[in-house]
C-alpha cells in the first residue's frame, strides 16, 4: 500500500508492530507533529487487572519480565533476553487525552547457569498507560562476542527532533546499540533515520527496527515499520537490501472486498545459501493464514519460503535445517485470542505444530542444549516469561472413561524437537488408591518402577538406567518409566495397562508424565479418565420374585446319562462323580459397569442321605442348555469334553467356592463374587456354575429347582455392588 493514501498510525504501541494503517482510509494524514495512537488491540488481552500466569507444560528458565522481545545466546552460553520496558516518568498527552511515558526502564537481561540477572540496565522505552513497551526489541552477538540491540521506534523519525516532545531523550529510539561487558551502552546506528532520508517504500515516513541479525560483514535489520530490509556494513552504512509490497487481502472476509495488507516484517534469519529469511506479521486486517517467511536472496527480490501463518514474530533455523515459525496469535491479533502457536518446518517443506500452549509469545531462540526458548507474556508488564522447549509430553487413555474394575491402556508419548538429548528419564507414577498396575501389560521399551518417582530421579541421577533397574526388579508397581537418549525429531512412545480401582469412583484418574534431564524436568503432561461415581445396590434374584425369571438349573446324572432333567423340580449332586448340578443366573438387569463387592449363590436342600457332601463349585466354561443338558452333553449335538461337565474345557481349574454340609431344610451358599465381577462385564462368559460332589464315601444332597412349586425356596443369587 502506498503509505501517501493511508491513515499514519504512530509508535505502534500494541507490540509497537501494528504498524501504519490499521484501516486503509482515504483522507488526510494526521500531523506528523501531532501523531495519532493506534487503538490498541491489546484491550481484548489485557484487562484493567493483569490476568495470572497460566500453568506450562514446559520448563521456565527467566520470569518477572517486562514487555520481552528477541532474545540469542553469548558466547558465554547465557541466554540474553530484550526487554522493551514500561516507560518511564516523563508523560506526554494529546489533545484527545491519550498519554505516553517514556524513561529508561528497557534492559537486557541474561539467564546464566540457571540465574536470572539484569545485564544492561537503562535503555530507553516508550510505553501508553497500560504498560505496553516499545524499546529493546532484538539483540544479536557478532563473531567477535559483541552483544548488540536495536531498539524501536513506530513513528516518523521526524519525531525524535530534539525540539519535539520526546526531548533530548527521543534520538535514543530507532537505533543499533552495542552493549559493552559492564552493561553500559552506546548508540551506533541511526537505523530510523535511513528511513527519514531514503524511504526505501517510498510512502509515509515510518520505522520500527524490529529484528536484527549479525553477519560476517556487517547487521541486517528487519525494519516493521519501514516494511524493508535492511543492511548495516562495518562502517555503519546503511543501504536497503529488499521492500515487502502491499498484498491485496479480502476484508471483511467472503465479501468480496479487496484491501492493501502492509508487509510487517518481524524477523531476519540466515539461511544455508546466504539467503535472508524475513518472516512478517503482517498489517490489518492480520487474516489466519496469511503470514509468510520469504526468501531474500542477495541482490534478489523477496521469494515466498513457508507460508499459511498468523502473526509471526519469530523465526530460527535450526542445525538440521528445520525452520522454527512462532506465531503471537494463531487465531489473529482481531480475535481477542491470546494462544500463539510454534511450528517447526522440515527441510523437506513437511510442517509440524509444536504447541500452542503459548500465551501471547514473542520471542524464539534456539540454545545450545538444542533446545527452543520461547518469550510469552509478551505484551504484560512483569509478567513476561521464557520457557524452554525440547521434550514435548502427551498423554493419551484409552477408553478416557472407564468403570470400576475396567483395564484402561495409558500411551505416553515423548516428542524431541531439540538436538539430541542425552539421559532422558520419562516416568509415569501410579497412584495405587485409584488404579493398579496390570502384570506384564507395559510396552514400548519402558519397564515397571516400584520406588517412588522422588526416589527413581534420585537413582536414576546417581547410577543410571542400571541402578533404577536393579531397584525395580521386585515389589509393587508404582510407575512406568522409559529411560535413554533421546535423537533429535525422534518420538518415544510407551506405555502400559492399569485397572481402575473403586478410590477412582467420581473422582477419576489423572496420568502424569514427566520428563527429567539431569534431575531437572523440562517437560510434563497428562490425562485424565472419567469414572462416574458409584451408588450402592442390594439385589436378590429369584424367579417369581419381582418379575425375575432368569435362572436355569438341571443336574447330570451319569447312571442316565442321555437323559435331561431341566424341567424337573428338584436337581441333585451325589459323590463321588455321579450327579453334579448346573445352576445359572442371568445377570443383564445389572449395570455392566457395576463393582461387584459380594455375590452369593444359594439352593435349598430339601433331602440329604446323611454323610456330609464336600460340595465344590466351579465356573462353567461352556454354554448349556436347560432344557437338553444331559450327562454327555451340554446341548444338543454338543458335548461335553469329559461327560459330567468335568472336563478342562467345561468347567475352570480353580475353585469358586467349596463347602462341607450334611442334613437338610438349609439354604447352601457359595461366593461367586469375583466371577459375578466378570459376568456383569462379559455377558457372554455367563455360564453360571457346577456343583460337584468331591467326597469319597456315597452321599448325595436334593434341591429344590427354579420349577419347584414353592418360590421362595427356589435358587437364589444375592448381589451387593456399585454402579452408576
């Protein structure tokens, strides 16, 4: 857009970016010495209290920041993070009552061996009210050590006259300044006056330097408000190495309007063939999508990299290659959202989100530890942060809702969009009140921790992969860890299987990894399971009571053994292997997420021979049929695998209740609780029981049937459980 035919919007003080036109206008300009204020975006961010600092997945290595812009690392291996400030004390208003302070609160600070310091106090800053800065924006090292900033400006470099209302203090803005090694600095660069005197875009007058890049023979600038770049050489000189044109853009969008879009470039990056990479934020109406990274070849014109992003204000390359693109606001600065957004693109072109657990992020850094760095809070006095990027967790349950006494599988997966990461700890704990370690169910490379996570770092950071192993080797599984080297771009997936024990009822279950590097967690996430809370139940199921009519009972008698007795009234167990009952209840009517806390089986003896009979009951393995049970068959054309229901397939290897009675006119119960458990969860395993006699000496017991004449003597199953 040619700035001549645009409203002039002045020191862009919503990130001192939103440069120039914020609508396209057809009039006059306002007075330069008289210049008008953008309406802040910031008022769908900021409100009139600063908001709290939102929980981060990832580790923060600086807080406490004001207003945190670009950051690099020093030779010295700190981190050096531009500060724009909060202003100062000197205020100015405008006839329309607007107001901006301007002081010396911009600074550099430095994180060192994990300390956080100020390491070049008093630079200049300009801020509205509400404390959004401009002023320290970018900082760079040369190849000699040498720590530089460029600090802003967003207005016509006229305005820093002397004679005009910032005073003496308003030719401090726009410059490339070096910081020395006590913290003091100097100007060296008058990059908003090149503005002034050539115009590269030929429209109004307007710089903001914004981003700045050392290189062998001199800086590049990135300048938002002049939408050019720029090149300083080793004397100082500078000369314009490319203009970023309007692009006409729909708006308001779907009608059919075309508008200008002013460029906005943000940030300046070397390529591997010397090119420039320039990312832009653009102007209004900041469309989603409509953000690029372009290629500036030298002494060529400016070539579309990656597109298809929002509001970029950070660009890093990586050692592979990959290009790291970090979007302010992923849904656009119109949207009133404050969730930015990091990509990582692949020399191949291939995109990847990284997160967007940003909160409006405005600076990206890429370590030495491989890491990426991320300033966020960008625009909220003292609340700016940095975090640090490698490992990226996610947590997945599957099902994430489960009942109690159901198997959930836990996929924990650990993403390295750093370098190459060595001594990686990641580790799931198990809350064992809500859920409980399947045996053998752990998969991808993890093994089974039974020492608590506090104590699995600590042998972990003592002897290694070796002595959290040997730890482990026996007792009570309370995590799942995987330990190793992570590659860079490399994912772990691990994981296991745990059952969802009743503390879980209502409450449910949260996973959590964490993800530890030298004793230090530099990642974590997690999951939850919804478990709904439990009501109790006492149920008694007998046919004829209460509608209920699903129980199936016959015996098998080996002296007939082609003969079914399913309708008779009364069924019979004899020993030894002569007669064994069956006896099945349908369970349907029970919720099938229901916890099961007792379950009993009873039939009435009506007639015992008089030996005691050591009766046993299993559970049935395969179906049958009431009506054509018989000794060698369970159904029709269907037999038995040993006649008598007794062989492995027929019936389970172990027990489900055993008692010793003798006499008669006496209920004989059975606990079945545990297979009750499995019935209610797996219908289709609902086979009900035999009852076999397993004394030596001939004796043999009569019950009455679910056909017997008289109901409450009928057999019956008591149920206490929990369900929703």
């Amino acid at each position: 857009m040619n700035k001549r035919n645009a409203r002039i919007v002045s020191f862009a003080l919503v990130i001192m970016l939103l440069l120039v036109a914020m609508a396209p206008a057809v009039g006059a300009s306002a007075p330069a010495s008289k210049p008008v204020f953008k309406p802040t975006l910031w008022g769908n961010y900021v409100p009139n209290s600063a908001p709290s600092l939102r929980p981060t997945s990832f580790q923060v290595v600086a807080q406490g920041l004001n207003n945190p812009r670009g950051m690099a690392f020093g030779p010295d291996g700190g981190l050096y993070i531009a500060e724009a400030g909060v202003g100062g004390p000197t205020c100015f208003t405008f006839p329309d009552g607007s107001q901006v302070c301007w002081g010396y609160t911009g600074q550099i600070t430095r994180v060192l061996n994990g300390q956080q310091s100020v390491f070049s106090p008093g630079l200049v800053s300009l801020s509205t009210p509400d404390g959004e800065g401009v002023g320290a924006q970018d900082v760079a090292f040369d190849a000699q050590g040498n720590l530089y900033a460029i600090i802003g400006l967003g207005a016509d470099p006229a305005l820093r006259d002397p004679q005009g209302f910032l005073g003496a203090d308003g030719m401090n803005f726009g410059q490339l300044v070096q910081i020395h090694a006590d913290g003091t600095w100097q100007n060296m660069v008058d990059v908003a006056g090149y503005e002034g005197i050539a115009n590269p875009d030929g429209g109004l007058l307007d710089s903001n330097p914004y981003s700045v890049l050392a290189t062998a023979d001199g800086f590049a600038v990135a300048d938002a408000g002049g939408n050019d770049l720029l090149k300083i050489d080793m004397n100082g000189v500078i000369s314009t190495t490319a203009v970023f044109p309007d692009r006409m853009v729909e708006f308001p969008p779907g009608s059919g309007t075309m508008i200008p879009m002013q460029a906005v470039p943000t940030t300046v990056q070397m390529m591997s063939d010397g090119s420039y990479a320039v990312g832009q934020l653009t102007g209004f109406p900041f469309p989603v999508g409509g953000a690029n990274v372009y290629r500036v070849p030298m002494g060529g014109a400016p070539e579309t990299y990656a597109s298809g992003f929002t509001n970029i204000l950070g660009t890093v390359f990586g050692p592979d290659g990959s290009l790291y693109v970090l979007e302010m606001a992923h849904n656009s600065l119109l949207s009133g959202d404050p969730t930015g957004a990091l990509y990582r693109v692949a020399p191949n072109g291939t995109r990847t989100l990284i997160t967007q657990d940003l909160f409006l992020p405005t600076g990206l850094a890429y370590g030495p530890d491989g890491a990426l760095y991320v300033a966020e809070y960008g625009v909220i006095p003292g609340m700016g942060r940095v975090v640090r990027i490698a490992i990226e967790d996610s947590v997945m349950v599957d099902p994430d809702t489960a009942m109690v006494g159901q198997t959930v599988t836990v996929h924990a997966h650990a993403m390295n969009y750093g370098g190459d990461t060595m001594g990686i700890l990641h580790i799931v704990p198990i809350d064992r009140s809500l859920v409980s370690y399947v045996d053998g169910s752990v998969f991808g490379g993890a093994i089974p921790v039974t020492v608590p996570m506090g104590e699995a770092r600590r042998l972990y950071q003592a002897g290694g992969e070796k002595a959290l192993r040997a730890a482990s080797s026996s007792g009570v599984v309370v995590g799942v860890a995987w330990i190793g080297n992570q590659m860079a771009g490399s994912e772990v997936h691990f994981g296991f299987q745990a059952k969802v024990e009743l503390g879980a009822a209502g409450a449910g279950v949260t996973f959590m990894l964490h993800s530890y590097q030298m004793n230090a967690e530099v990642a974590s996430a997690s999951a939850s399971v919804s478990v709904p809370e439990l009501r109790d139940f006492e149920v008694t199921l007998q046919d004829g009571v209460n509608g209920y009519s699903g129980a199936s009972d016959t015996f098998l008698n080996a002296w007939m053994p082609m003969t079914p007795y399913g309708a008779s009234a009364n069924f019979y167990v004899r020993q030894p292997g002569i007669k064994n009952a069956l006896v099945q209840f349908d369970l349907s009517g029970v919720n099938s997420a229901a916890h099961i806390s007792q379950a009993r089986i009873g039939v009435w003896v009506t007639y015992g021979s008089g030996n005691p009979v050591d009766l046993m009951a299993y559970q049935v393995l395969k179906p049958w049929s009431e009506m054509a049970a018989t000794w060698m068959q369970a159904d029709a054309g269907m037999a038995w695998e040993m006649p008598g229901a007794m062989g492995p397939s027929d019936h389970a290897s172990m027990l489900a209740d055993r008692v010793s009675f003798g006499g008669s006119g006496r209920w004989v119960w059975f606990d079945v609780t545990d297979e009750a458990q499995m019935w209610v969860m797996h219908p289709d395993m609902n086979h009900g029981i035999v009852i076999m006699g397993g004394g030596s000496t001939n004796s043999e017991l009569e019950f009455t049937s679910s056909d017997y004449s008289v109901t409450f003597v009928r057999p019956q199953m008591k149920l206490v459980y929990q369900a929703p």
